[in-house]
C-alpha cells in the first residue's frame, strides 16, 4: 500500500508543480490585468490545493496520522482567491474607464451595480 501511496503523492506533487508553473507564467506573461487575474486565481490556486492535498496523504499514508491543517489552508484558500480576484477586477474596472466601456449590457434595467449607482461619477477615486 505504500508504494501507491507514494505515487498518488508524487502525482499530485508534479501536478501541482505544474499547476504553479503556468499560473505564475500567466501572471508574469498575460498583457493586461484581467487576462493576469486568471493565473493566480485559477492555476495557481489549483497548484497549491494539489501540493497541501499531497501533504495530507502523506501524513495518512506515511506517518498514519490525520493532518487537518492541509484541509483548514485549502479551504481558506479556495474561499479568498475569488474573492480577492473579484475584488481586483472591480477596482480595475471602476479606475480604467476604457474597461468600462467594454462591458457587455446587463440584459435588464439596472445597469452594473458599482459603475452605474447614482455616486458612480461623483465620487472622486483614488487611482494610483
């Protein structure tokens, strides 16, 4: 059993290389903020969970005890990195005003919710 239990660990610790590889690449690469979003938010973050879920089965697999702090980091980290990418594309969008004309029509009345509110154009921002 611990022969496979090594190579599901090495498995996912190569897949989780690699992972990381082309999220950073995306990052470094990618010519705008928003195509550069995607790097960390998505390969990345799955680069990561691989690894810390390699490291849980390893301490199954190896050492027989159950580590819940691998479970507790990926939690958190699949819970932040939307938001904080969310968070990013709304300042980016609200700070460029070219990206906003960009944007697809809503489909209904109201129009997006951050650009379009009635401080949307009087509100001075602060874009450094």
């Amino acid at each position: 059993m611990t022969g496979i239990g090594e190579i599901a660990i090495a498995a996912l610790i190569c897949l989780g290389a690699f992972f990381l590889l082309v999220g950073s690449l995306g990052l470094a690469k990618l010519p705008d903020l928003m195509r550069r979003l995607h790097g960390p938010t998505k390969a990345t973050t799955l680069g990561i969970g691989s690894m810390l879920i390699a490291s849980m089965l390893y301490f199954i697999v190896e050492r027989g005890t159950v580590s819940i702090h691998e479970l507790l980091i990926t939690t958190f980290l699949f819970l932040t990195a939307p938001v904080t990418a969310l968070m990013v594309a709304k300042a980016h969008i609200l700070c460029n005003k070219e990206a906003r004309k960009q944007l697809p029509p809503t489909g209904r009345q109201a129009g997006w919710a951050v650009i379009d509110g009635p401080q949307a154009e009087d509100t001075p921002r602060d874009c450094a």
